[in-house]
C-alpha cells in the first residue's frame, strides 16, 4: 500500500518542484532514509478529501508563526466518471 505519509515527507525533504507530477523522480535511497525520519517525527497527517474526484492535495505547514498553504488540483481523464447510459 502506498504511504502518502512518507510520500509527503520525501516531498519535503528532496522533491522538486519543477517536475510536476513526477515531483520525486529522482528521489535516492539517502533522500528516502531522511524523509523516513522526518515521517517518524509524527507531523504529517493525511486525511482523505471526500468529494474530490482525481489529483486533489492540499498541504498546510503550520510553524509557531504562521500556517502556509498549498493547493494541486487537476482532473485527469482516467479519474473522470463514465456515465451509464
């Protein structure tokens, strides 16, 4: 099962941001041990965003000072609803 948890944290950690939707390509085993730490430290939550359909993700980064946002979201044809008739 996929680890959103640890997918966020390598994000993070190496991710970039150029790369679109292959944003951890060229993520390497130190990169992924590193954001395995930063995910242990419990601060990452994934919650699943009922009525959303396709690529939907909305990050908050919440510090003593601030909270900044950030928002994906983009329907892809294989996410659509076929209609049944």
């Amino acid at each position: 099962m996929l680890n959103f948890c640890i997918a966020a944290a390598a994000g993070l950690v190496c991710g970039d941001p150029k790369a679109g939707m292959q944003v951890l390509k060229s993520t390497t085993p130190e990169d992924m041990d590193a954001a395995a730490k930063f995910e242990a430290q419990g601060i990452i939550k994934v919650h699943n965003a009922k009525g959303k359909h396709g690529v939907y993700v909305l990050c908050e980064v919440t510090t003593a000072n601030e909270t900044v946002s950030s928002l994906v979201e983009k329907t892809l044809p294989m996410f659509q609803r076929q209609s049944s008739t």
